[in-house]
C-alpha cells in the first residue's frame, strides 16, 4: 500500500507493508535514527514522535494510520539551523545521561510547551509520565523543560554563547 504524509515539514511517499509500524516506517524507510525502538509495548516511550502535533508511541501506530497526517520526529525540533528551546534546556540543564529517552522527552515536551507555554512541575512531571529514563532520576529532565518555558525565544542562542541573559550574569 503506498502512504503520503508530511515528516518533519517535507512530504513523503513511499510503498509500505500494511502492518509496518510508524516508528520501523522513520527509521527504515526514511532513515531518521532519532527516533529510538525500545520496548514494543508503549511501556518506556523511547519511541514518541508528534503526530499532528500530539505525543504518540510510534511503536504501536502503524505507519498507514499516519497516512495524511503530519508526523515531527527529533530531526525537525531544530530550525534554520537554530536548536529548539528544549534542545537548548536539555543542553543547559543536563536533561540527558545516556540519551536513549531523550528524543522522546524532548518532543514530549514541545508538545507540553506548545498547548501549555508555562506549566508548573506537575503539570511537566505528567506531561512525561508515560516515558521511562533509567539514568537521569527526572530532576534534570523537570528542569531542562522549565527552562525551555523560561526562554521560549532563545532558539538560535544557545546556553553557554554570552547572549543570552543567564549567560551573562555567570
């Protein structure tokens, strides 16, 4: 069967099996590695990408319900060359160890930050709690998404540049 659907801004079409699953679908067929393959179960969330803007486990979505839809993966958090905010806070704050969680949290948290700009630490500890991190024990991961909502337009300033004002109080 063929499927059409627009990844990370950019259609694509390609001729799939039936019951391919959408996460086997970005990272066979369209090569984007970001997104990860952890437990088939929508236990740990390794596997998130925004399907039309909401959190989804893609290793439970087949790949042809995604058929005319708008799938974000990691690779197009960053624009123009700029790292999103929440790339910039997870850099910042130390939101990642090993990293194998961390495509996952990051859209998770975008999508957090999209619908909600300010949440509080629940309201972030919920947004993630559909996700498992075996390293970082969730503080970092908490902090890195409150500093994404401190700096909605630090994109394309990156911690540590000088520019930013925390940076030039340090």
């Amino acid at each position: 069967m063929q499927v059409s659907m627009k990844v990370n801004g950019e259609e694509v079409t390609r001729e799939i099996e039936p019951r391919v699953l959408l996460v086997h679908f970005i990272r066979e067929e369209l090569g984007l590695t970001g997104t990860h393959w952890g437990c088939d179960t929508t236990n740990c969330g390794t596997c998130v990408v925004l399907l039309d803007g909401q959190p989804v486990k893609s290793c439970t979505v087949l790949a042809a319900s995604a058929h005319g839809h708008e799938v974000r993966t990691v690779e197009g958090l960053a624009s123009n060359g700029s790292l999103d905010p929440v790339q910039q806070g997870f850099m910042a704050e130390h939101g990642l160890q090993c990293g194998f969680c961390t495509p996952g949290m990051m859209l998770t948290a975008r999508a957090l930050l999209d619908k909600n700009p300010h949440p509080d630490e629940l309201q972030i500890r919920q947004a993630i709690s559909g996700q498992i991190c075996r390293c970082t024990g969730y503080a970092t991961i908490v902090r890195s998404v409150q500093w994404a909502a401190e700096h909605p337009a630090a994109a394309g300033d990156p911690p540590g540049t000088g520019t930013d004002e925390e940076d030039v109080r340090a």
